[in-house]
C-alpha cells in the first residue's frame, strides 16, 4: 500500500516538472489554470505554487529512500553473504544500474536543456532551448512559464531557424538543474554574438555586449560572462535578451559553462597569439619601408610596406587590443574594414610593379571599386541606426567578390609572367600558393559554407617570410652584379696602372741619359751655386726614378707578375742602400738618420728588392713628414725579425689612420712635399707578400712608429 502511494506521488511530481499541459489540454498542477495549445505568452506561476512543489519534492525524496532501502535489502547483498545470487534478472539489473551511474555524469555534461549538472565539469548547452520572438516584460523572471515557447538548437542564426525573416529582439532561455556542490569560478561563454546581448542568470544580469536601445552592435567579441557563486540554486534559468538586425544574426558558437579561468585563458592564448603576429606585421612594414630609403626598387617596397601595415593594424584590432584604442565599436569596425579593403589592391599594385608591367585595366577598375566601399564604409553610421550591421555585411560581401577577382587574375598573370621571371617570381610564387587556400577557407567561412576557424592571420607570416625571402635573394644578385663591377673596375685600375708603366719606361731611358750627363759634369770644377743645383736636380730626377720604380713595382706585385728572389742577403746592407737613398731623394742630412741592431750582421733568405722598397718607403715617409731624427731598429731573435721606423713629427690623425695605406692617399695635402701617395700601398702589399705583419702606432702631434714583423726568419 505504502509503494503504490509512493507511485501517485511520483506521477504527479512528473506532471509537476513536466511543465507541458499544453499537449494534451490538461490543467496545469502548478499554475491551476488550463492552457490550450497554440498559446504565445510566457505566464508567471500563481502563490502557492512554491509551497505545493516544496510538497512534491519532499514526496519525492521519501520514494528515494524507499528505493535505496529495497535496495539494500535485495539488489546490494554483500558478497560474503549467506545468501547467494540465485536470480540471473537481479545481477542483470545490478550492472544495468552500475553502467548508467557510470555514464550519468557524461551523458550529463551534454544533455538538452534542461539539463543536470554536477558543478564540477564543463557543460555544453546546445539543444532545446526555449525561444520567444518579440519584446517581452520579465523575461529574465526564473518564475516565467517558458514550456509554450518554440524549441531551438544553439548556435542558430535567424535565417536558419524559427526566426526566419524576423529581425529585432527575441530571448532565450535555458534550464539547469545543480545536482552537486555550486561552481565557485563558473563563467558562461557564448562566443560570438550578433549583434547585441544582454544575458541574466536566476533573474540577475551578469553581463552585456552592445547595446540594444539605442542600438550599438558589437559582432567580434567573444562573451564570456562571470556567474557568481552566490547565484546558483537548485534550479537555475539562464536567460539572454538578443536584438538581431541581420538574418545572420545570432548565437555563432556553441554555449557552455565552464572554469572561468580556463575559458578566459583560452581566450587570451588566442588573441595573444593573433596580437603577436600583429606586431610581427607592423614591424615587418618597417623593414619594408626602409628599404624605400636605402635601394632603387622603391614602388614595390612602398606598396609591400603599406600592405603589411595595414595587415598589422587590422589584426591588432581583432586580436582584443579593439577597444583599448577605441572606444566605440562601429567607428573600430570601419578602421579595421578599411584595413582589409586595402589589401587586395595593395597586392596587385606590389605584383605589378615587381614584374615592371604597365597598370592593367582591371587593376584601375579594382581600385574604382574599392573607392566606392571605402566611401560607403565611412558613411556606414549615417545611414541608419538600426541598419550598420546590414551595411557592415554589404562591404564585407562586396569584398570577397573584389578578393575573387584578385585571386583569379593573380594567378592568371602569374602563370603568364612566370617563364620570362622565373628567379624574381620563384619564392614570390610559393608564397602565394601557401596562402590561396587560407583565403578561400576565410571567405567560405564568412559565407557561412563551413564552420571552420579562421587561418588567414597564420599564413600571412609564411606569405610574408617567403618575400622577403624574394627580397633577399634580389639583394644577393645585386650584391653579386656589384662585385662582378669593383671587378671591372680593378681590372680598370690595372689598366690604368699599366699605362704609367708604359709611360714611365718610355721615360726612364731619358733620364738615365740624364743622369750619366749630371755625373760627368760633377767631375768638373763648379761652384758652390752649382753644387746646389746640381744636388737639386739630383734629387727631382731620384724622385722621379722612384715613381717609374714604384709604380713598375706595384703593377708587377698586383697582377701577379713579380718575379720573385730567393737569395741569402744582409738586411743591414739593404738598410745602408736605404739611408743613402732616402738621404739623395729627401736632401735629408746624414746625421738625422740612427741604425741601431740587435747584431753586426743579419741574414734573411728571401728577395732583397722587396725588402729594400718596404723600408725605403718608410724612411722616405719618415724624412718627409718630420724634421726630428730618424731610428730604424733592427731585431732579430728567436721569434722572427722585427723592423721600426720610428719618428717624432706631427703623427697622423686616428680618422686617417686606416686610409693610410689605401692607393694615392698622402699624408699631406701640401704639394710642396713630395709623394706620389703609393710608397704606403706597396708597403702593405710587399708585407702581405711576405706573411709579415705591418703595426702602426701614431700618437698625433708627438711620434709616428712603423713596426714589420717578419716570422720565422732564417738564419746564417
């Protein structure tokens, strides 16, 4: 008796919940009154009806307890029991029960609303949710009779549900029944929204994007809206209030109720991402721009360095830095269409320019085109309240046909222009195959073909690393024309030098004629006037002798040509040969010039010429530029040979110090002295020749010192 009155009880609690009397007609155990179907209004629950459901849950809870006795008494008998299993039906039902407590909590986590959940896991919320089309006064009311409303599947959008062709306001609303301990850090996320919401939970508003009157979408922001801890109840009724312009209007994700934490970290792992990539962009534009400044190849530098920038600033708008530039969302909207309608231009004017062919027609009427949506961007907030969303949507259609047109000619003009630029178009190409299918999944997900995430924002990177790449491989052929140049241009110098040799032999026999004339008329008797214009000229001839020399000297060791000498010689016997030809071309006294050795006798195996020219030019430098006396050291040990030339005239300036030993550089720019400004470079050549090492140390306005190492000498 007492279980068949746990059964009535159980049978009126089902009608209770079931919250339907509109099926059948039958009178509503809650409210009390009948509701036929077909009705359209939310109804409130009558007083009282909170003490009869107090009632029914209580009966309830008793029939629970009935059934956890029954079953401790039959179907839980412990194994070590007296009492065997002897009915095959009870052990069946027993692992029935064990299979359905296992998956309770997974079926549980996505179930249609309305729907239990432990508190603890996530919960999607996806099915039968409760849908009113219009404005209604407490639709947040937990208390509101929601069961005659239509039944919905989320995401939606109006075309494609019960709203088709309905544009305005509509609420949503979804039961949850806790059935474990209340979430302290629970957040609903909703994803994206078009195209404003407010959302209340238990009756209480927990958060807003948009703003419904007066009207102010917000179509990109992912919702995600706290519940605190202290609203949740047994039974708990989300409600969200929509207002739709568009028939894509809607909720684009699919709802659920997770971990605050976890779906905020989420979130911002995302647009971090999405933030970094755009930096990475603006800083890349940079780099573009600055080789405007810097190479000839300017237009394409300039189209590429706009493309990039304007690629960085659309995605930072988008990656949630939107509304820390911006305050409104409309104007933020336009700034960052604005950057996406300037891409496909910018690109074909960047292609174009590359390949240095004419602007094409089609790319004139492209630019019309993406005027025309500009100035219908700007204009968007003009022309309507309620309509900007509708026009939003207008400009971005318009644009993938304008990005279709530029994708299909593209590849049209690449496949034309490949053959004849094939090593300026190779990467340029692989980069633009990698970023055609990330195009079409964006523009087919903008359609709403398919539901995939966007990717554009991924394969720009590569696209980008790929011209550059391009980039760099023109600056690796311009580097390699340039070398092939300072190539011709030595061969040129050669050439030049040649000429002088060729000249300077024509001459040279002149003045050996000359010279032998001077010697006999010395051998007369003169006067002391004409000892000094015989000196004179004695040593502009010297001079003179030099230059052919030198200049003999340094094409022979440039082109290769110098016969080298491998012969046992006194380096102090060079060094006599040196002071008394520095003395005859420098008019120097003798006494200026100070030997000093580490030995009496120092023999070297190599060329004697070659040694006897590097230090005579550093004597005769030495001589010229200072009126202080002369120390050549001379030192051998077990190391090498060491030679320094060392002076203390004015020394040379530290920003001349590495020119010094370039072609044609003197030291002075006063004429009067003499130097053909090449003693130096034959120095270094001669010293490179022989593996020594060449040290200058000059403190201006004190001392100049020239230091030859020479290693590994051989000895006697």
């Amino acid at each position: 008796m007492q279980i068949q009155k746990l059964r009535s009880y159980r049978g009126i609690y089902r009608l209770c919940r079931s919250g339907n009397p509109a099926r059948s007609g039958r009178r509503n155990l809650v409210s009390g009154k009948t509701k036929e179907p077909g009705s359209d209004a939310g109804v409130l629950e009558e007083p009282g009806s909170r003490e009869k459901r107090r009632l029914y849950q209580a009966h309830w809870q008793d029939e629970k307890q009935m059934i956890s006795l029954r079953g401790k008494r039959n179907y839980f008998q412990p194994f070590n029991s007296a009492v065997r299993f002897t009915d095959n039906r009870i052990v069946g039902k027993a692992g029935l029960l064990a299979i359905v407590l296992f998956l309770a909590p997974i079926l549980s986590l996505q179930a249609d609303c309305p729907v239990y959940y432990n508190g603890r896991s996530a919960l999607e919320l996806k099915g039968n949710w409760k849908l009113y089309k219009g404005p209604l006064s407490g639709g947040q009311n937990p208390s509101l009779n929601d069961s005659h409303w239509q039944s919905i599947n989320l995401p939606f959008t109006f075309d494609s549900s019960n709203a088709k062709g309905y544009r305005g306001e509509i609420w949503l609303r979804c039961r949850i029944v806790l059935t474990g301990q209340a979430p302290e850090h629970a957040a609903l996320y909703l994803g994206r929204v078009r195209d404003a919401d407010q959302v209340y939970f238990n009756g209480v508003p927990i958060g807003s994007t948009g703003k419904l009157q007066p009207f102010s979408p917000d179509v990109e922001s992912d919702r995600i809206y706290s519940v605190p801890f202290g609203l949740w109840q047994e039974e708990n009724i989300v409600a969200i209030r929509l207002y739709g312009s568009t028939g894509g209007a809607g909720i684009l994700n699919e709802p659920r109720v997770a971990h605050q934490g976890d779906l905020l970290t989420e979130n911002m792992l995302s647009s971090r991402v999405a933030a970094g990539f755009s930096f990475l962009f603006l800083f890349i534009s940079l780099y573009f721009f600055s080789f405007v400044i810097f190479t000839s190849r300017k237009k394409e530098n300039l189209f590429l360095g706009l493309f990039t920038l304007s690629l960085g600033f659309y995605h930072l708008i988008r990656s949630g830095y939107r509304y820390v530039i911006f305050d409104d969302f409309v104007f933020s909207y336009q700034v960052e269409l604005l950057c996406l309608y300037m891409l496909p231009v910018l690109f074909l004017n960047f292609f174009i320019s590359w390949i240095e062919r004419e602007r094409p027609m089609v790319l004139k009427l492209l630019e019309v085109f993406y005027g025309a949506l500009t100035l219908l961007t700007i204009a968007i907030p003009f022309l309507g309240e309620n309509r900007s969303v509708f026009w939003f949507d207008v400009t971005i259609y318009s644009n993938l046909a304008g990005v279709s047109i530029v994708l299909v000619y593209g590849i049209s003009l690449f496949k034309k222009t490949y053959g004849p630029h094939r090593d300026r178009l190779r990467f340029i190409g692989i980069g633009f195959m990698c970023l055609i299918p990330p195009v079409l999944n964006d523009m087919l997900s903008t359609l709403g073909v398919i539901s995939t995430p966007r990717i554009l924002v991924f394969a720009f990177p590569i696209f980008l690393g790929f011209i550059a790449l391009q980039l760099s491989d023109g600056i690796i052929q311009l580097n390699a024309a340039v070398k092939e140049q300072e190539k011709e241009l030595r061969q040129l110098e050669r050439k030049k030098t040649g000429t002088i040799l060729n000249i300077s032999q024509e001459f040279q026999h002149l003045f050996e004629g000359i010279k032998q004339l001077l010697g006999s008329t010395a051998e007369k008797k003169s006067t002391r006037t004409q000892n000094k214009k015989n000196r004179d000229l004695e040593c502009h001839l010297t001079n003179l002798e030099n230059l052919i020399l030198d200049s003999r000297l340094l094409s022979q060791l440039e082109n290769d040509e110098y016969p080298d000498k491998n012969v046992r010689f006194n380096l102090l016997d060079q060094i006599k040969l040196v002071s008394d030809r520095a003395i005859r071309a420098t008019q120097a006294k003798q006494s200026r010039l100070i030997v000093h050795s580490s030995a009496d006798e120092i023999i070297y195996r190599g060329d004697p010429e070659l040694f006897h020219a590097m230090v005579y030019h550093l004597v005769e430098n030495a001589l010229l530029y200072s009126e202080s006396d002369v120390e050549i050291r001379l030192v051998k040990d077990d190391r090498g040979i060491t030679v320094n030339v060392r002076d203390e005239g004015p020394g040379i300036p530290a920003e001349q110090q590495e020119l010094i030993f370039e072609r044609f550089v003197r030291g002075t720019e006063d004429q009067s002295v003499a130097g053909s400004g090449i003693g130096l470079t034959i120095v270094d050549e001669i010293a490179a020749r022989m593996g020594a090492s060449l040290r200058l140390d000059s403190g201006p306005g004190f001392y100049t010192s020239m230091e030859i190492f020479i290693p590994q000498a051989e000895a006697a």
